[in-house]
C-alpha cells in the first residue's frame, strides 16, 4: 500500500548529512538506490539529487518496519525519519561523502514503487545513448548528470553576476522572429493567423541586440537560446545556449575585456582555476602556425610553409601546386620515424577526409633520409627543409601539397591526431587566447561570390574600409574569437553603425538594396536615428559548459538534447500532427518519396 506524505517535512538532503547531525532526528526523502539484507537487518542507500546516505531498518526498532523494508526495491520513493549515527568502525564508507553514518530508521513511508530499470543508476554504465535519452528522467538522476546540471546552473549564476556587475541589464528577445544572418537555416514557424506566412526562430539575437544598442540600453546580455537548422555534424545541436552580450560606446578591447572578466571569473569559482594573461594572435597568424583559425596550443608540432622551395625544386607535385598558387606545408613529427608503413597509409587516408591527394613524408634515419621524394632535391633544398623544420635523427617531417585551404585544414588536423597519438596535450591545462584582424569575407567557389565570414553587420577595420570595393579579400573585420584549448567558444565584432559602410558590405556580398531591405530593413532603419558605435560577443554556453566539466558531448551538459539526427528521444519529436491542424496552418504536407514507408 502506498502512503501520503502527510505531515512529513524534510529536514535534510541525504548527501548533506554531516558530523553535526550526529544524534539528531533527521527527516530524509529521496529514491532507494541499494537494499541489502544482512540477516534481518535492512540497510539501503537513499539518494535524492545532494548524494546517498545509508538508513538501517532494524528489528531493535520494530519487526514490521524491517518487514515493511524488505518490500523496498530499486528506485522506490520513501520517507524515512530517524537519528543519524555513527556508522560501526570498519564499516565505515570512504567513498560516499555521507560515509561515516548513517540514520537509524524509526519510520518509513512508501511514497511510489518503480518499475524495474532499464539501466542501473550508475555513473558509467554501459547503456546506449538512445536508451539514455529515452529515459532522460532516469539517466539525469545519475551523479554525474546531476552535477552536470548543478554545475550548469552555477555557471548561469556567475554570468548573471558578472554582467550585472558591469552594468548589463537582461532583456529577452523574442523567439518568433525573422531571419537572422548567421549563415545557417531557419527553422520555420507557421502563422495560422496570417495563411503562407512564417516566422523564424532567430539563429542568435544579433539583430535584437543591435536594436537595444540604438535604442540607448548601452549594455545588454541575455542567455539566449538560438535555433540553426544545420546538417547536423557531430556534436551539434538544433537549439542551443548562447550568453549574448552587447555594449555602446567600445572598441575591440572594451568587449575582450568583459569576457575575460566572465570567463576567469567562472573558472576560478567553479574549478578554482585561475587563468592568466590571454593572448592576442592574428588569423593570419593562426592559419600560418596551426593551419586553423583555433589553435591549440598547448602543444607544438607547429607548420612550415615551403612554398618557396618547392616552387623552384624538381619534384613535379610539389613545384605544379606552388606555380598554381597553391602552397605547401610540412610539420615535423617528432621521433616519429618508427611509424610503420601501414601507419602512414592511415595517416595518409585521414588527411584524404580533408581534401589532400597525399601525404608525403621524410623520415630522418640515423643513416641517412628515407622517403620516395628526397631524390627529387638538390642538397641545399633538403637542408633548408631540414632545417626550417628543425629536423633531428629519428623525426618524421609530413608534407601536403595542395590549395590554402585544403593544406591548412588537412595538416591542422593531421596536428590534432598526431598530438593526441604521441600524449602530446596536456589535458590539466586550461589554454585560451584570442584570435583577431579576421578576413572580413570569404570566396564562395560553388556560388561565385563574396560571403560575410562573420555576419555582414561586422565592421570592416577603418583602414581597410577604401578597399571594399576593390580588393575584399584584403579587408579585414573587427571581429574576435575566443579560442579555449583548440575549441572556439566565443566570438563578436565591432558592428557597422554608419548606413554608408553596410551598403558597401551588401554590395560585396551581392545583396541588392531590396534584398537588404526585405531581409534586415528593420535593422537598417534602425541605423539611421542615431546609432551609437557599439559591438558585442557571444558565448557558446554548452560548449563551455561541456569543456569545463571535461565532458566529451555538450548532449552532456543539456537536460533534454536532441540525438545527432535532431529527434528528442525522449517526447518523440519531430512528430507527425493532426490533420486539422494542419489544415488551420494553412498547411499540406508531401512526404518525399525517400521517407515513404
Ligand atoms: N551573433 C554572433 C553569433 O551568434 C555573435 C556576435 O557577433 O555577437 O555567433
């Protein structure tokens, strides 16, 4: 029979149970994590979200209650009362925190039963994800889950402390809106009340938060969720979190400045860790050293460029890609050259995934060099290969020929792998830096055109502003990036607030005046009454979050997330509807024949 609560009050959280409580009559209510019998007496574990403590049914107390405790099973929902003890020496738990003692029961309530689990709740337990997420609600009763939510919430608390402490006021921004200009999909939302029109889910509040710059708010932040619908790559997530700032009257410098305060603040209060100078580097920078405008640096293994050699040497590949403007780079590999030939062909076919046609390598033997490419060098090439690379007796240096883009992405890459093989990162340390002076557009080969790298409301540098038109390649934006151990987790720019600059921006990217108009019109009106110059940034908050919990997936740090194909397990969605309401929508659907059944 189940009972009420009645006047049952709680006194404490199981997990808090401590030295002072000691001879107290505590008030505890949570889950039955454990029963076991040991002749006669009844011990089990109680958990509620704090942690587990151990209550003992025993027959010194009552017959019936031991009776009543041995119906209990896992995941049970119980009131107990009773005096908290000293647990017997040697029986002692160092693994619980609660694990000296435990309460001596003198009442038990059986709130709910549970059906048996599909998975024990447990901290790495082998279960699918599928499962997991099917059944979020057990899943999130895990330790580990529960602290990542605990941990998400302080970190809310600590931005909410920062920027409030720095004179940001919260405002909210609505989530049915128009097209924002991240560069992604929108999701779409049907108006029943106005037949074939849509809002958007905004992809980020950027145009919002631009609004409140001229609308005179001087600092505004928000957790804001953002919605992109993108292919999904791996740890993407359809909706997630962004802490979105933006502020009037600032340089570059004045922004950089609040998120260093917000993210060292974090760090030293969750994780005690305190985070020292951040540094500055540029994107060309960046893309030179690493191959990648986020750079890890807690590890060398830097990249060469040798262009300039091999556009005069004699080995055809190499010397075809430098004179068609292509590049080439090497990194070296350090001791490197016991890998296997099997070794290589894998590492050959994963730069491959990045677009290189091969991998081209030099082991330095104590011999001499080995490699299929050496005897297409003079001497003196080969030294100053040698040397560029700072090659020693048992290194492997790696070379990949091809267009900028492909080089950089597939050694940056090949760098990662490389570093994780030979333990290279150290996975204590906290690395963050901030890249700048990022291009300002980047060419689309498929469409032919210019794109926004950032988005077009990004201001181009003042000195940079005369070569819009002309050479856009060359313009540079005032856009930053926070870069955490090789992870972007923020970035913003200074924004265009003079109407004759982003007229110049549209243009490059190809919008007409009416396309700007329709799209961002409001935005653009907006500029003309007096826009202040301002700038601003966000944070990826589940991505910190995840990295700071040194969680793998940011599904980790999210209480209901989507699967890697965008379907919450756990409601069903996306789901099919109702035929009329469809039918108020407006809407009729076509199921491609690809998801017939
Ligand atoms: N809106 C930008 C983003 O979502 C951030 C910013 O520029 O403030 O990436």
């Amino acid at each position: 029979m189940l009972e009420h609560l009645g006047s049952f009050k709680r006194t404490h959280y199981c997990g808090e149970i401590s030295e002072k409580d000691l001879g107290k009559e505590v008030k505890v209510a949570g889950w039955v994590d454990t029963t076991r019998d040991h002749g006669g007496v009844v011990f089990i574990d109680l958990r509620d979200r704090t942690g587990k403590v151990q209550v003992v049914f025993s027959p010194e107390i009552s017959k019936e209650l031991v009776e009543k405790a041995k119906k209990l099973r896992h995941e049970y929902v119980v009131a107990v009362e009773g005096e908290v003890r000293r647990r017997p020496e040697g029986t002692e738990n160092p693994k619980l925190k609660t694990g000296n003692y435990e309460i001596y029961a003198k009442k038990l309530q059986i709130l709910n039963r549970s059906l048996p689990l599909p998975f024990p709740i447990e901290d790495n337990v082998k279960v699918s994800e599928e499962v997991r997420l099917k059944y979020r609600f057990l899943d999130l009763r895990r330790p580990k889950m529960a602290e990542n939510l605990l941990f998400r919430h302080r970190l809310y608390r600590v931005v909410r402390e920062v920027f409030n402490e720095e004179g940001f006021i919260e405002v909210e921004t609505p989530y049915l809106t128009k097209s924002t200009p991240e560069g992604a999909r929108d999701f779409l939302v049907p108006s029943r009340i106005y037949p074939g029109k849509f809002y958007a889910l905004p992809q980020s509040p950027q145009l919002f938060k631009q609004i409140l710059m001229v609308a005179g708010i001087d600092r505004y932040y928000q957790i804001a969720r953002c919605f992109r619908d993108e292919d999904l790559r791996a740890d993407r997530q359809p909706e997630f979190t962004q802490i979105d700032f933006e502020m009037s009257f600032v340089a570059e410098r004045d922004v950089m400045a609040v998120a260093e305060k917000f993210i060292r603040r974090a760090y030293k209060e969750l994780l005690g860790i305190e985070i020292g100078e951040i540094p500055v580097m540029t994107y060309d920078e960046a893309m030179s050293r690493f191959g990648t405008d986020r750079p890890d640096t807690r590890f060398g293994l830097e990249l060469k460029e040798i262009t300039d050699i091999a556009k005069q040497c004699n080995f055809k590949v190499f010397r075809s890609v430098a004179e068609k403007g292509g590049i080439v780079k090497a990194l070296n590999f350090k001791g490197g050259a016991k890998l296997s030939r099997k070794e290589i062909d894998e590492l050959t076919k994963f730069v491959g995934v990045y677009g290189a046609k091969g991998l081209a390598w030099i082991k330095v033997l104590p011999d001499g060099l080995q490699s299929p490419i050496v005897k297409f060098f003079t001497e003196g090439e080969m030294n100053e290969i040698l040397k560029r690379l700072e090659a020693e007796v048992g290194d492997i240096l790696f070379f990949v020929a091809d267009k900028p883009e492909v080089v950089n992405a597939a050694l940056a890459n090949l760098r990662l792998k490389l570093g994780k093989m030979a333990n290279l990162i150290d996975e204590s340390k906290v690395n963050i830096l901030w890249v700048v002076d990022f291009p300002m557009f980047e060419w689309n080969e498929e469409e032919e055109r210019w794109e926004a790298l950032h988005h077009p409301f990004t201001s181009p540098k003042e000195e940079d502003i005369e070569k819009l038109l002309e050479n856009p390649g060359a313009v540079r934006a005032r856009a930053y990036d926070m870069v955490l151990n090789g992870v972007e987790i923020g970035g913003g720019s200074i924004r265009i607030h003079r109407e004759d600059v982003q007229e110049k921006v549209f243009k490059v990217i190809g919008l007409s005046e009416e396309e700007a108009k329709e799209r961002f019109g409001f935005l653009l009106e907006a500029l003309k009454y007096g826009a202040p110059p301002h700038g601003g940034m966000a944070f990826g908050l589940d991505r910190l979050c995840a990295i700071m919990r040194g969680e793998e997936s940011i599904r980790d740090v999210i209480a209901f997330p989507k699967t890697q194909r965008g379907q919450c397990l756990l409601t069903g969605a996306p789901d099919t509807v109702r035929e009329e309401q469809l039918d108020e929508l407006h809407i009729r659907v076509e199921t491609p024949d690809s998801e017939k059944e």
